[in-house]
C-alpha cells in the first residue's frame, strides 16, 4: 500500500475512539464552543444511524434538526422519512422526485416527525480539520459501526 495514505489510514482509528468517548450531547444543548470541521454521529437508544461530516459543525447540525429544514439540509431524517413510508427508491420522475415528496402528505408529515426525531437524538463529534482525513473518518466511523442511513451511493 501506498506510505502516504497508509500514514493517514493509520490516524484514523484514534480519532474514531475520540469520537466514542464523547459524552453524547442533544441538538438543545450543544455547548457553546464547538469545531467548525467535524465528523459526527447520530445515535438513538445507544444504537449508532448516521455518520456525518462537515466544515461548519453547528450549522450543519442545524439543518439535521430544526422543523423547517429542507430535503437539502435536512437529509438524514429524509432517508429515516423515505424508510418510514416506504417511498425508498430514488428517482429523477418529477411525481416522486425529493422536492415533490416532501409536498406529500403522507411522506412531508413523516419528514417532519423525522426532523423531530433526529433533534432528541444521541450527538457526538469529533473536530477533522483535515479534508482527506475528514472524508475517509466518515466512511470508516459508518463502516465500523454498521450505520443504516450511511449508504455513500452516487447520485
């Protein structure tokens, strides 16, 4: 393997153990002071969801969490939405395209019920300034603990 990015897979796993160690907080009562580039990790009943990153943590979290985020910021409880009604399948055809679900009543009442949710969930964080390291924390955080929102599809 290639020494450069083996010296960067090695740095991985200790910053992952950070991010288990941090006592888990809730979108209410983030602290004051917080990184701007981070990994996340949404938990529910200590079961570990979602694993996000970011460059501006507290904004991002935001989007996670307040009632009036959009299907573009708000995209965890989209998928936790999409699997609630059953309405999984990506696709580009206008009548279920992600603009358009969310004008559903069925799938903008469970979006919203989503949002709720995500909001009293388990955070934790851990600061990445680095972008390369950033990224590849993300997919080993999702890998290692087997999170059911984190799919890394293209679209």
């Amino acid at each position: 393997m290639n020494e450069q990015f083996l010296a960067v897979i090695e740095t991985l796993d200790l910053k992952f153990q950070q991010l288990l160690a941090m006592p888990p907080v809730r979108y209410s009562s983030l602290p004051r002071k917080l990184p701007s580039r981070a990994i996340y990790l949404f938990s529910e009943s200590s079961l570990p969801l979602y694993v996000g990153r970011t460059n501006h943590l507290r904004e991002r979290l935001r989007g996670h969490c307040i009632p009036g985020s959009t299907h573009y910021s708000a995209t965890f409880a989209f998928r936790i939405a999409r699997e609630a009604t059953g309405m999984n399948r990506a696709t580009y055809a206008p009548a279920v395209s992600r603009p358009n679900l969310v004008t559903n009543p069925v799938f903008g009442h469970a979006f919203t019920d989503a949002k709720l949710r995500v909001a009293e969930m388990d955070i934790r964080f851990v600061e990445e300034t680095d972008r390369v390291k950033q990224a590849l924390l993300e997919i080993y955080a999702a890998t290692v603990l087997s999170t059911p929102y984190n799919d890394f599809e293209n679209h």
